[in-house]
C-alpha cells in the first residue's frame, strides 16, 4: 500500500512537470494576446503571472489556468481604441471588483444558466473577428478596424502583399508557423511532449534571426516599465456610459467564458470540481490585481486548463508553479520578446480563432436541434457585424424568444355533437405568443350556439391570455342574450 507521504511527492513531482508543459503553452498565448489586443506585450505576461500566482493559489477550481484570453482580445482592442491604455487599468480593475460582488452574492451558478449556443455562438464571433483581424498582423498591416472593414479589406490586402516583398516574407512566416502546429499534432507522443505553439514560434524566431528577415517583430518595453496604474484621472471616467457599458460587457463575458471552462475542465478528470461562486471571486481577485498594474483582463483559459489536466496534474501547485516560470522568464530573459516575429504571433492566433469555430458541431446541431443552430449562427454574425457586447445580447433575447415560444404550445380539442353545447378545451401554456391561434380557433366557432370553454388543462396562462378569453367570453354572451333559449357561454 502507498503511504501518504509517497503520494504526495509523487503528486508534486507530477505537478512540477505539469507546470512546465502549461507555461510552455502559455507564454506565446499570452504574448499573441497582448499584441493582438493593441497593448505591449508584457501586459499579457503580467495577466499570466498574476493568473498563476494569485488565481492559481485560490480556491474554486483545482486545475483550471488562468491568464489572458482570446476570447477577450477584440473587447480589449475595441476598448483600448476608444478609451486609450490607461483606462484599461479602470475597466479591468472595476470587472474584478464586480466578480468579487457576484461570487460573494453567490451568483456565479447562475452563468451556467446561459443557453449553450449562444456560448457557442459567442466563441464562434471571437474567432472570426479574431481571424479577420490577424489576417492582417500576418502580412504586417495596420488593421482597418471593425469586423465588417476588416473583412472588406481582405482583398485590397490581397494585392498590396501580391505587391511587396515583405509582406510576403510576413505571410510566409505566418503561415509557416499556422502549418507547424497543424503538423505538430499528427507526431507521435512523445514528439508533442514539446507544445505545437512554442516549437511553431521558436522556429520562426530561430529562422527570422538567421536569415534577417525584413518582417516586424514584437515591440518591448521591460516589464516594470509596461506597468501602468490608472491614475486619477481614469476613475473620473467612470462617469461615462459608454465606459460603464465596457466593465458590463467585461464583467459578463470574462465570467461566463471562465465558469464554462470550468464545467469543461471538470469533466476533463475525476478530482475536486469546481466551486462556482469561489471560483468566480478568484477570477475577481486576479482581474482587480491586474487592474491596479493596468494589465489584460484574465479569464481560464480552456486550452491551458485541458493542457493541464492532459500533463496529469493533481493540484493547483501547477497552475502556481506556472506563474513562476512566467515571471522568471519576464524578468530574467525581457530581450527574448523582441526577437519574436508578429506574423509568428498572428499564426498563432489564427489556428486559435479557427478552433473556436465549431465546424465540426454545426451540422449534426443543425439536423437535431435547428434553433438552436439559428440562434448559434445568429450570435456569432452579429457579433461580427457590431461588437461582442450588442451580439452576446442579441443572441440571448433570439435565445430566450426561442424558449418562449417552444415552452408556450398549446393544444386547441373542439367537440361539436351538433346538438347541445360546442365544447372547448385548451391544454398547455397559453400566453400572449399563442394568443393569435387561439383567438382564430374560438372566432371560428359558431356565434349562434353556447360554448363551453374548458381551461383546466391549462399548466399557465398568462394575463394577456386571461383578458382575451374573458373579453370573448363577454361578446359571446352578450350574442346570447338575444336567444334566451340557449344557454349562456360558460368559461
């Protein structure tokens, strides 16, 4: 039998290696992240320190990894263009604080109550405004802006890369560097001991350094330097709708997309699961710390997180350890950020956003369950058309239409013995949605006979169906007054 002890350093001894494995796929996410969301690069290694030291150490969920997110780089890009870097520390910061509120009001189960294409439909707009703005970073070219111009531009891109050599360079190394990591997973085992992303980068780098190619590298500060409090100034624009708009969106989807990894990861292995609401106020406390060092906003990161669980971690000494390579490699290797090509970067981030996509789900969704495709298809198309905040909820009010009318049917039996009274029964739930069928079913009725109109069967009915059905039942009546002979419409 195997004492305590042996098994707690052979879980640590698990752990250790594990550590390794995640930072070795979190470090080039959390520098393609920074680039991508228009902000220095070392803020999206602060987010991973902070996910890792803090988060990690944390209760809520044991082996789920936190750092800066994909998911999150267009609501960063798009806030950090309208409001400038230095309110990003405010947002993020306020995002964190307001975690914190809903963890403790116990509130964090209640994200799993969002309808799964929606989530899914969200994942799936990330990815196509991420593809469609990396498209660009890959041929070193400034972004024309929203997901509409930058689909609209790809193809004056197309001829301006046709057309210079450099931009060429920048695809090729791009897309290079998208093609490792695509060949990478059809290695044997133990050839993938080393992360697909990290191999892809390295040797981009190596090859750009060699070789001296005319491509774009990633712009470094120093690490202390990126660091930049919000200042007074910035809390005074909390005042703004539009800003307060922003944290909203912050808020809502940094908790859902890191709640959802968790019910993920949860399924990923049989140990602790997760605890919603203290995992909600750790992912608050990271992002209030990384709002003080106006850094990223974090969420848990799904592919880091499933990485984890892969390397056969046992506990959250992981996820802590990974945050110390983090801030080892930041303070002790700086310079090594600026050898690394943003096309690399930008590959990287394309074979993300393409993994948001649920290519693969779409069709058998679309055969079983057609809604619920629409509503996904929906999500993301709106998203891409206007922003992720306006899409998300565009997609929950088509999602929560959707139920309505499918939780509202109603079942309409007319009995007519020709002799006697007409009787009605009406199973269900009647409310306002259904009130058209069902006033076009009791006008069809004869006006010159009684009716008897049945609503025990009736699990819900709402006010605007109560009201009509008393109105009718009132008009028939009053027909029937100028036919004593019959009885009146009993309801």
């Amino acid at each position: 039998m195997t004492s305590p002890l042996t098994s707690l350093r052979s879980a640590l001894r698990t752990d250790f290696t594990s550590s390794l494995v995640v930072f070795l796929v979190a470090l080039p996410l959390c520098v393609g992240v920074a680039v991508a969301s228009g902000v220095p690069a070392e803020l999206g290694l602060i987010t991973g320190i902070v996910g890792g030291l803090l988060t990690g150490f944390l209760p809520g969920s044991s082996l789920q990894v936190s750092g800066p997110a994909a998911g999150l780089t267009v609501l960063v890009l798009t806030a950090v263009q309208a409001y400038g870097l230095t309110a990003l520390g405010v947002i993020v910061l306020a995002t964190g604080l307001l975690q914190l509120a809903l963890g403790v009001l116990r509130l964090g189960r209640f994200f799993r109550a969002i309808s799964l294409s929606v989530v899914h439909g969200m994942l799936a707009g990330i990815g196509l405004v991420l593809i469609a703005g990396q498209v660009y970073a890959l041929a070193d070219a400034k972004t024309p802006g929203s997901g509409t111009s930058n689909i609209a531009g790809v193809p004056a891109l197309a001829v301006n890369v046709l057309g210079s050599g450099p931009a060429l360079t920048a695809v090729g190394t791009g897309t290079t560097t998208v093609l490792i990591m695509m060949l990478w997973k059809k290695l044997p085992g133990r050839a993938q001991l080393l992360p697909g992303p990290l191999v892809a980068v390295g040797a981009a780098t190596l090859v750009t350094a060699l070789f001296d190619l005319p491509v774009e590298r990633v712009q470094v500060s120093g690490l202390l330097e990126a660091v930049q409090p919000p200042g007074q100034g910035d809390f005074a624009r909390l005042t703004e709708v539009g800003l307060l708009t922003t944290i909203v969106a912050f808020t809502l989807i940094a908790s859902a997309e890191s709640l959802f990894s968790a019910a993920a990861v949860d399924r990923l292995h049989d140990g602790p699961k997760t605890a919603y609401d203290k995992e909600l106020m750790a992912q608050g406390a990271g992002n209030t710390v990384c709002g003080l060092l106006g850094s990223l906003p974090m969420t848990a990161v799904i592919v880091r997180s499933a990485t984890n669980v892969q390397a056969g971690a046992k506990t959250r000494v992981s996820r802590v350890l990974h945050g110390v390579w983090l801030l080892l490699f930041a303070a002790l290797l700086p310079g090594a950020l600026g050898m690394i090509p943003t096309a690399a970067l930008a590959g990287v981030l394309i074979h993300a956003g393409f993994k948001l996509l649920p290519i693969k789900e779409l069709g058998p969704l679309w055969r079983e369950h057609r809604g619920e495709a629409i509503v996904l298809v929906i999500t993301a198309g709106a998203i891409l058309i206007t922003n992720m905040f306006e899409g998300v909820l565009i997609g929950l009010g088509l999602a929560v239409a959707k139920t309505a009318w499918e939780t509202s049917n109603v079942h309409i039996e007319v009995d007519d013995q020709g002799d006697g009274p007409v009787l009605v029964r009406i199973l269900g739930n009647a409310t306002f949605l259904r009130l058209p069928r069902i006033l076009d079913a009791l006008e069809r009725l004869p006006t010159h006979r009684p009716v008897e109109l049945n609503l025990a069967g009736l699990r819900h009915l709402d006010h605007a169906c109560m009201s009509a059905l008393q109105n009718w039942a009132d008009q028939h009546n009053n027909t029937h007054t100028v036919q004593p002979e019959r009885n009146g419409v009993r309801a």
